[in-house]
C-alpha cells in the first residue's frame, strides 16, 4: 500500500508531463481516498472502464484518455458529470497521461508499439517529437508489416494505402489520431508510416509520394502504454496492478 501522493509523484517522475503542451491536464484529474492499494489501468476512462474497474476494487484508475479535452466547457453535466461522480461517491482516484504517455520511450504507446511489431525509433519527428522511426528488419515487407498490425487487433482489418510498392529501409509510427504528421514522416525518410486513423488527406499523399499509409486504428494503437506505465510504478511501489480492456472499433 502506498499514499496517493506518492504515486502522482512516481508517474510524474517517470512521464515528465510538464515538458508537453497538451489538450487537457495531465496527472491527477480526480482526487480520491488518500491511500492505494490497487490500481486498474485502461486506455479511456469510459463509463464502462469506470464501471469495470470500480467492481474489480481498484483504488486509483490509470488512463491514456482522461475525462477533459480542448474545446469542452468544463462544466460537470450529463456524461461527464456522470462519470465524475461514479469515481467521487467510490473515493477513487483518476490519472490520466496524453502525450507525455504517447512519447516515453520505454512505457509509452509508440515504444510499446514498436516493439510489437519489431521497430526500434533511432529518430523522432514531429510536433514535440512524437513520432518514431527506424530501420525496418529484413522481414519487414509491407505485406509482412500489414500482418504485423492486423495481429495486434484480428477483429479490425486496418486501412492500407500501399503506396509504390518500394522495399521498406525505414519505417515511422506515431499511436492514434496522428495522421496529420504523415508528411512530417515523409520528410524524415520514411517508406511507411502506421498510425491509428485515416483522414482523406492521406490516401493522396501516400499515392502521390510513394509512402505507404497504415491506419490501425486508434484504440488498437493506444492499448499498451497505460498498462506497461502502471505495470512498473505498481511493481516499484508494491501494488496491486490490473489492466481491463474495453473493445472500441474506433
């Protein structure tokens, strides 16, 4: 057992949140009971995560996607005061981590994706340097790297734009809604980009340069790093530790 402040300042050691401009706070989002015992970690913090992780004991919550985004009002109404008030009637705590997740390079989605699918980043590029790349491994086709991403997710066939059909030297990935850097991955030599979504833009670039687009989808791309980080806090402060999956075809 340990202290909630002990474990909001061992995740903030660990992820750094104060280097990333964000769309919503990092951190402690909301306050429960003073002590922790078990923490559940999922990727959003949904109703049914909420719902899931309340019923299995959990003490705090650990989240990818927290409660608050850019552009909301704030104001504790419908869904999200509904959500609020599960984990305040329970007193459990609520930690979520956006990009400071996304970035880290041992626990956070791009490193644990990679690893998944054999990439190691010797590069970053991008906005705060979220996206990763590296050299492909000598089986890494784009057929074989297509087989790569539809085995993390079987129930979800990704969007592929194949591109020119070129042999893969170096391959970028960046977890979730980041389609929008495909053209900082294309800079930065890159022969095929897997992210989580697709927007119209991209099948163009990718037929237009020559660079293969792999949409995994944003859920599928997003399920490793809140797992991993609670994982190893867990295990360095002697907690009980539980990931719940919640199926989202986003």
């Amino acid at each position: 057992m340990t202290t909630r402040q002990e474990l909001e300042a061992r995740l903030a050691a660990v992820l750094r949140p104060e280097q990333f401009k964000d769309y919503g706070p990092n951190g402690l989002q909301v306050e429960g009971r003073a002590s922790v015992r078990r923490v559940v970690s999922g990727v959003t913090a949904s109703m049914a995560f909420i719902d899931a992780a309340l019923a299995d004991g959990a003490d705090a919550l650990l989240v990818h996607h927290g409660l608050f985004w850019r552009g909301q009002d704030g104001r504790l109404t419908g869904w999200l005061g509904e959500r609020v008030r599960r984990l305040m009637r329970a007193d459990v705590s609520l930690f979520a981590y956006h990009l400071p997740l996304d970035a880290h390079a041992e626990l956070g989605n791009n490193a644990q994706l990679g690893r998944r699918l054999g990439l190691e980043a010797d590069a970053r590029f991008g906005e705060q340097q979220l996206g990763f790349i590296g050299p492909a491994a000598a089986r890494h086709s784009l057929a074989a790297l297509v087989a790569g991403v539809q085995a993390l997710a079987p129930a979800r066939a990704p969007t592929v734009v194949p591109g020119d059909g070129r042999a893969l030297a170096r391959i970028a990935w960046c977890t979730g809604g980041a389609q929008g850097y495909f053209e900082d991955a294309i800079a930065a030599g890159a022969d095929a980009f897997v992210t989580g979504e697709i927007s119209e833009p991209q099948a163009h670039l990718a037929r237009e340069t020559g660079v293969a687009f792999i949409a995994a989808g944003h859920h599928a791309t997003e399920c490793f790093g809140a797992p991993a980080l609670a994982a190893a806090v867990c295990a360095e402060l002697g907690l009980e530790h539980r990931f719940i999956e919640i199926p989202n075809p986003a």
